[in-house]
C-alpha cells in the first residue's frame, strides 16, 4: 500500500524541513533516512563516506532505504538515495514519491561546506556538476514534482498534501474496481 509520501531532491532543497511540517499537516510520523542511516551505524554520514569511500557510502544508504517498511510516514531521504535501484524500487512500492525541485542558483544559496553535510560527492565533482547529474534521477524516480522555486513551507506542504489526498482517493478507487472485478 502506498499510503507513505518520501521527498526526494537535492541537499538543501527541505526534505526535512517540509517533511516535518507535512507530517503534521497529514497526521503521519517524520521519518529521515539519513538519521535512520546514522542510528544503525553509529556514525555521522561523513563519517561514513570517509571510512567507507563513496560507493561503501551508497551501499549502507541504498541497503538502508531498502528495508524501509513504513505505514503512514512522510519519509524525508539523503539526496543521494536516487543511486541506488534497489532502494528506489522499495520507496516507489511503499509511498508516492514527491521531487522537491529548486535550481542551482537556490540550492547554491542554501548550502555551506558540501562535506560537513556529508553530501555524497564524486571525486572532482563541484555542486554544478551534481546538480546536473542528480536532477535527470530525481524526475526519473519522482510520482510528483513540486516546483518549491519561491514559495513558503506552507504553500509546499500544502499542494503536496492536496496531491496525496488525490492520489489516497484514486488508490481507493482502484482497490474497489478490483474488488468488483473478483
């Protein structure tokens, strides 16, 4: 049952932020995958990417997203969580999948150091190069994109609650035409 919503979008877009405030809105629990991520290993996400390399990073994060079992959660990820297949394939199967969407220029504005955030960065990779390699995933991967572009928490988490409710309302719909076609 897809009756979670998980944000996705890059580090600085308010996954988390949103994510609380939605919670609240639509009566769910908050769940962030990143502190999910640091309470089984015991360790800070850059941690984890200078101990482990990158890859060992988006394996611990892909595993991770990947047994997500939740009902009812707004469930906030690690921009990175696009990488790993497995783990999308689990967030797409169990919650409607909402894009917050920025451009460069605001993520740029919103960010301080990449690595105290411990933002997954490839080697020679700067924020612009990210960007354009993560913004193809994130609308691959998306149900919803809500363009955040100037607009306040509340306008956000307001039209991504008006499109849940919807899409509750066509996942009842289907669920009784299967149950009249049996």
């Amino acid at each position: 049952m897809k009756n979670n919503i998980v944000l996705i979008g890059m580090p600085g877009a308010g996954k988390s932020t949103v994510g609380v405030v939605l919670a609240k809105v639509v009566g769910y629990k908050f769940v962030d995958s990143d502190l999910v991520i640091q309470e089984q290993t015991g360790k800070l996400l850059h941690e984890l990417i200078t101990e482990h390399g990158l890859n060992g990073f988006l394996e611990i994060e892909n595993q991770t997203n990947a047994s997500l079992n939740l009902n009812k959660a707004v469930v906030a990820t690690g921009g990175s969580v696009i990488y790993g297949a497995e783990a999308m394939n689990n967030l797409r199967e169990i919650g409607l999948v909402v894009y917050l969407k920025l451009s460069l220029e605001s993520i740029a504005e919103r960010l301080g150091d990449l690595q105290q955030r411990g933002v997954a960065l490839k080697e020679g990779f700067g924020l612009k190069e990210l960007y354009e390699e993560r913004v193809p995933l994130y609308e691959k991967y998306a149900d919803v994109v809500i363009d955040c572009e100037e607009k306040l928490i509340r306008e956000i988490t307001e039209e991504i609650a008006g499109v849940y409710e919807k899409h509750l309302e066509s996942l009842a719909l289907n669920t009784q035409k299967l149950g009249a076609n049996e």
